[in-house]
C-alpha cells in the first residue's frame, strides 16, 4: 500500500477512534494498529469496520470477521468507517438487521479543522518534495 494511503487510513481510524469515545493508551494504539492492518489488507467497499455497544467489529461483505471489545469506549452512537470516511449509522436499523443506513459525520465530534489540517500537512508535503526535486 502506498505510504499515503497508508497514513489517509491511519489518520482516518484515528478519528474514528475518537468519535467512539476510546481514550488513548496502549490498549489502543494495540487496535488502532491491527484495524489498520485488517482495512489495508482487505478490499475497498467490502471492508469496513463498526463501533456498536462498546465493541469493534471488522466486517467483509457484511459478514463480521473479527471483534474487539472496548468496554473502555464512551460513545452510545452506532459508527461505520472503511478507512477513508467515517459515518454514524442508524442504530436501530443496524442493531436490527445489520443494514447499513449511513447518517453522516454530524454530531460525532470529527472536527473539520483536522481534516483541514490534516490536508495542509499532505499539501506541504507535496510542495517539499516539489522543492526538493
């Protein structure tokens, strides 16, 4: 995978994390690290991961692969992401039958201003290396 992907999937699971209310620690960083993993290895638009009722769960085609519980996690929110966008699901819909019914970033504390700087930082990267080429 290439180096930006990379860091796009990482930083994205990071807010993720967030949203989902998991403090930071060891812990943490240990499932941060293996749900980078799982998407980076899996296939676009089949592979995601949800955060519902205090737990991780990686999904291929909707059929759940692994789990992590993280009893640790604050938010009550259903939340979805495959490593490029985060979304909160409609819990009811997913508690009930799995299905998918995306809401959007509203209301899971995702701030804007990371992903502005977030995008800086890769803008300034690619002027470096334009300058130092």
């Amino acid at each position: 995978m290439a180096t930006a992907t990379l860091e796009k999937t990482a930083f994205t699971l990071e807010q993720f994390l967030n949203a989902c209310g998991l403090p930071d620690g060891p812990a943490r960083t240990a499932i941060e690290a293996r749900l980078v993993d799982y998407l980076q290895q899996g296939q676009p638009k089949k592979d995601y991961v949800v955060y519902h009722a205090q737990q991780l769960s990686c999904y291929h085609a909707g059929v759940q692969k692994k789990y992590f519980p993280v009893s640790e996690a604050t938010r009550t929110l259903v939340i979805w992401t495959d490593g490029r966008q985060i979304s909160r699901l409609d819990g009811a819909a997913f508690a009930n039958n799995g299905q998918l019914v995306m809401l959007g970033a509203a209301g899971l504390g995702i701030s804007s201003a990371a992903a502005a700087r977030q995008k800086e930082k890769n803008s300034n990267n690619n002027n470096n290396n334009n300058n130092n080429g």
